[in-house]
C-alpha cells in the first residue's frame, strides 16, 4: 500500500483545534477510531500537537497517530485538505467531544474463571518468537505478504464479536497500517525477504512505543508485537500460538499430573488474542514475564476471570512441571506445596464470599478498636457498586469531570457531588479539589510542560494562579455540605502558607470537615504545623511512597523500589500519626491491601479509603486482626519491605 505523505499544518485548507480528554491520552484504541473516521472521508488530514510541538503526522496511520503521545489535555491542531475537508473535520470534533470513544471498561470477572489471584498447574512454556529460519523468499514476496495479511485480517475480524471489539479493531488498524505497509513494501522492493520486511517495520515502531513517556502507551509495544507475530506466522505456516500451545499442551500436561485438570500458561507477554481465546476450564492461571498490570491481554484475561500475575521475570521454568503463584503475595512458585495451595484458593473463595455477605459489619478489631473503611470514587457508578463502605474518603473530582473540555459548572459539581451522597445513604464524604498536574492533566486547564511534571506544578499549587476555578468549586463543596455530610481536602500540600491561601479561599466553615493530603516527605515531615487549622489529614501512600524512593512506580526498571511498605515510607506514616493532632486517614494503594490495611490501623491510623472491589475484603481482615498482637517497633526497624511482609 502506498505510503501517504503528511501535509504540513500550515498548508491545509481548513484547521481546527481539539483537546485529547481521555485518561490515556491519545492511544491504540482511540486512535484507531480516529483513524478509521479519518480513512472514510475524500480528504487528506494531518494532526498536530500544539504542547508538544509534535508533528504533522498523518490522521489516517494508526503508527503516526499513536506514536504522536498526545496525552490528556494536550491540545491537538487538525489541517484537512481536499473534496470533503469540511466534513472530515465536523466528524472529528465530534468525536474529540466524546473523548474519541474511550469509555473506561467497567466489567466484574466473567463466568468461569474463579476471579482469584492464587493458581496451581503443570507449566504450559510458550511464547517464543516466530522461528524465520526455514523461511524462502522468493520472486512473490509481496503476493505473499498480502495473503497473510488477508490471513491474519480474517482471523482478527472473527474476533471482533465479543466485549473486548475495540481491542481487535485496534490491532486490525495496526495490520492495515498505511505507513507501516508502504516501509515494507519499499524493504521488500529493495531485495528483503517478506516476514524480514515486516518484523523489521514492526519492532522500529514496538521500540518507538517502548520509548513513550506515558506507561500506559508503552505497553501498547505489546500489540504492536501481537500483530507483528499474527503476520509472522501466517507467512512461515507456523501455527504455534500461545493459546494453540497450550491447548496442545494441557491434556500432556494432565495426564503427567492427573488430579491437576488446569495449566499455568507461562508468556513472556500476553496479547489480548490469546488473552481472549483461551480455554477457561483448561487454563489455571497465565504467569506473565513482563511486568506491568495495563496491557490489553492483562484486562483481557482479568474481565474473564482468569488468575493472573505479572512481572515474574526470566525465572527457567520447566515444561510440565507443577507451578504456582500467589499474585495478593507477589510469589511464583517452582516447588509448591500442593495441598498448601488448595487449601489457600479454597480460603481465598470463602473469604470473598465471606466477606460480601458481612460487608454491612463495622470493621471492629479482636482488640475493640473500630476502623471506617470507606471508598475512593471516580465515578458516581463507583460509589452505587460498592458493598459496605463507610462513605468516601476520597472523590477524584478530577476524573469525575476529566472528559469535560470546558469547566464543569457550579451546578453540574453540586449535581454530581449529590448523585455520590446518595448513592452511599448521605454517609460522608470527602471531595477532593482539583488534583491535576504530573500524570493528571485536565482537557480544560492545559499546563504548559515540563521537564518534570511531578516536581512541578501539580494539585493545589496550580491553582494560586488559576483560583477562580478552585472558587467555583469550593461554592458547590459547600452548597452540597449543607445538604450532606462532606469533607473537602486539598492535594499536593506542602508548606504552611499553602495551607493557609487554600483556607482564605474557602471562608467560613460552618460544618465542613477541613483537610490536607500528606504525599510528600516534606508535608509528612512538618505536618504538625500544617495540620494546626484543620480536622484531618489523608496520607497519599502512591505518591509519598514515590516522592521517598525517588522511583516512578510506572517504570518497570525501578518500579519495585516503589513499594509502599518500605520502612522508609512506614516510618513516615507512623510520624504522622504520632504528630499531627488530628485524624488521619490513607487513600493510596496500600488502604486496598488487606494485609497493609491491618498494619496501618496498628499504626494509629483510624480511616482507610480503598478502591470498591476490595472493602468488602479490607473490613473482613481487619474484623480478624488484632493489633495488639502486631509488633509496629519491629516493622519500621525493618531493613526492607519484603522484611515487612514476613514480620506481618
């Protein structure tokens, strides 16, 4: 297919400017919609980003537009030439004012995966590049390439019926790519053999992925591979795939261990094709090699229901053998304990069931001290779902409002805060104010960049320059506290003088509950004079643990450093409760950790914030723990968080 030329900006017939309002900015799945709309009109259309400086680049090449990085907020100029330019354009603000089509997949376990994260099996070993080593090119290359194009097409179509559709059309529009295929065609014009031609083109455009600054984008290197390989296959006759692999392998695998019906699936990666077309009832668990928890096989497997761990790293595991992971844990197992492992999975099973059924009990403690668990929303669908919580301790108001590209309203923030209340019976709430910055751009507030965002103007600093947005929507947190019980709490605090400007801005009080988050070292530090004004402060255990260990819990070459038990953070959290003469809560990661969550209210903390799912869980725990028993001097005297776990 012939390579189309951008046309710079500049030269277009007709322009206009939209914002990127999805979470992940501009990525696989909503740029396939853009470039599919784009392919349909008569007109040539180019994108540029005007925070970035990025591009032109071709609308109608999934590879350009993805690769772009365009992230949320990022302002995008759209030049369109040609027969229908006017129309093209009309369509594509159309679709930018609803977020390019990418709504969040909001999806429990389907039926037939167990929905644990404990499994035991034979090992199923797959996932080795494509052998192109008994390959013969000949004088059809392209001919060739073409047909297993059409091959891997088909078989990408037949699975674009089921929930996860704009995944596969996603990889369709990597397949049909037009710049993609016009680099091949020129390799193979100049001598290359067509599976050399195309891996080539495939892996420089995974690296360019692999390079992006979002980690959210850099996993999508891992459909890029996925096609790569369909391709690959089709072109050698090679019918080894993950899942053919193991649906060869498994009945091999039972008969060497009979009582054991199910198989580990062990990948370097998992692609959202073999994610999608694995046998439930034969496979166990999958282990996957590479770290990171977003890719589109991980949500895949995870909304069937499959047991799933990540990031277990290049361990030899021999075919056949019995393995076993516990992801709650983080351990992969060469040597399990069999029966152990039974006996957790059938524990893990009562203990969800368990804990559903009695999510209405308080969270007492053998030793009587009772602990609100309450619930993080990012939606109103977030607090309507949730079992058991306590009221909310933390609303993202700015993923409640992230896909608006103007300024929500008053009336819209009181209409919404009202919708949360009463979907959990008027029990309080906590509003935060807008948290935005880092890795949380807001369509309505584009930021300039910066050469680090997450030293930069993030949360409640950005607003000493823009407060009459902050003011907006400290009048619709108090219109809803006289209706309500509401808290509201500023983000990303760090002196006593922010403190102070964010309580001139709100004025009088009258029953709002007032608060700080605490995540950073400094906040954590002196937090005693910051908390002198107010009733409570939330401890961000993402953030402070990131900012402690110097580690972007994103990047999985350091992402382990980032470990919200180390001792480090731990004494942090425990200097916090000692010192800050007011209730303290935490809302990060570690209150959704029923282990950590039992080990935070020994520490003195007395409300626990978690994500949906897990407050069923973390209330069941706690109702079991008594923290008396946990010895705290131990824990923060720890040399690591591994040492932590054991001690717990």
């Amino acid at each position: 297919m012939e390579v189309v030329a951008a046309t710079p900006a500049g030269e277009a017939d007709r322009t206009v400017d939209v914002v990127v309002g999805n979470e992940h900015g501009l990525h696989a799945r909503p740029a396939a919609r853009l470039v599919g709309l784009v392919n349909g009109y008569d007109a040539t259309v180019v994108l540029t980003d005007l925070d970035t400086g990025r591009g032109p680049v071709d609308a109608g090449s999934l590879s350009m537009v993805a690769t772009l990085n365009a992230q949320q907020g990022h302002r995008l100029r759209v030049g369109a030439s040609g027969t229908q330019a006017v129309e093209v354009l009309a369509a594509i603000e159309a679709l930018a004012a609803e977020n390019f089509g990418d709504e969040p997949v909001r999806k429990a376990p389907a039926a037939g995966g167990s929905g644990l994260d404990v499994a035991i099996g034979p090992a199923v070993v797959t996932g080795a590049q494509v052998d192109l080593g008994d390959y013969v090119a000949g004088d059809n290359e392209i001919a060739r390439l073409e047909d297993a194009v059409r091959a891997a097409g088909d078989e990408l179509r037949g699975m674009r019926d089921g929930e996860h559709r704009e995944i596969f059309d996603a990889h369709l529009a990597l397949l049909e790519d037009r710049t993609l295929r016009g680099e091949v065609r020129s390799a193979i014009e100049g001598g290359a053999s067509a599976p050399g031609a195309w891996k080539q083109a495939y892996d420089r455009l995974a690296e360019t992925f692999e390079q992006l600054d979002d980690a959210y984008q850099r996993e999508r290197a891992q459909d890029v591979r996925a096609v790569r390989d369909r391709v690959l296959r089709a072109l050698t006759g090679s019918s080894t795939t993950p899942a053919a692999d193991a649906a060869r392998s498994v009945d091999a695998a039972g008969s060497t261990v009979p009582d054991l019906a199910a198989s580990i699936l062990v990948v370097p990666e998992l692609d959202a094709a073999t994610a999608a077309t694995l046998e439930v009832a034969r496979i166990a668990g999958v282990a996957v090699r590479a770290a990171g928890t977003t890719g589109h096989g991980v949500i895949v497997a995870r909304s069937r229901g499959i047991p799933l761990i990540t990031g277990i790293g290049d361990v030899d595991v021999p075919a056949g053998t019995v393995v076993a992971f516990d992801a709650r844990t983080g351990t992969f197992d060469l040597t399990p304990d069999a029966d152990a492992v039974r006996a957790t999975i059938a524990a893990r099973k009562d203990e969800r069931r368990l804990a559903v059924e009695e999510a209405d009990r308080p969270a007492t403690t053998r030793d009587g001290r009772t602990i609100d668990v309450l619930v993080n929303v990012g939606a109103v669908q977030d607090a309507i779902d949730v079992r058991g919580a306590n009221g909310s301790g933390l609303v993202r108001t700015e993923v409640l409002f992230g896909d608006r590209r103007t300024p929500p309203t008053v009336d819209e923030q009181v209409e919404a805060y009202r919708a949360i209340a009463d979907a959990l019976g008027n029990k309080p709430i906590t509003i935060r104010t807008w948290d935005i910055g880092g890795d949380k751009p807001l369509p309505f507030l584009p930021q300039a960049k910066e050469a680090n965002p997450f030293l930069g103007e993030r949360g409640l600093r950005v607003f000493r320059r823009r407060p009459e947005l902050l003011r907006d929507q400290l009048d619709a947190i108090r219109r809803t506290a006289a209706e309500t019980p509401v808290h509201v709490m500023f983000p990303m605090v760090t002196t006593a003088d922010e403190v102070a400007w964010a309580l001139t801005e709100l004025g009088p009080r009258d029953a709002l509950e007032v608060g700080i988050m605490v995540e950073v070292p400094a906040a954590a530090l002196r937090v005693a004079s910051l908390a002198r004004e107010l009733d409570f402060v939330s401890i961000g255990t993402n953030d402070l643990t990131q900012y402690t260990t110097a580690a972007d819990r994103t990047n999985t070459a350091v992402a382990a450093l980032a470990d919200g038990l180390d001792p480090a953070v731990l004494q942090l959290i425990d200097h916090v409760v000692r010192t800050a003469g007011v209730r303290v809560a935490v809302c990060g990661d570690l209150a959704s950790d029923p282990q950590s969550a039992v080990l935070l209210a020994a520490l003195g903390v007395t409300e626990l914030s978690a994500v949906g799912p897990q407050v069923p869980l973390v209330k069941a725990r706690l109702r079991q723990a008594d923290l008396s028993q946990i010895d705290t001097a131990a824990v923060l005297a720890a040399k690591d968080a591994d040492q932590v776990r054991g001690l717990l």
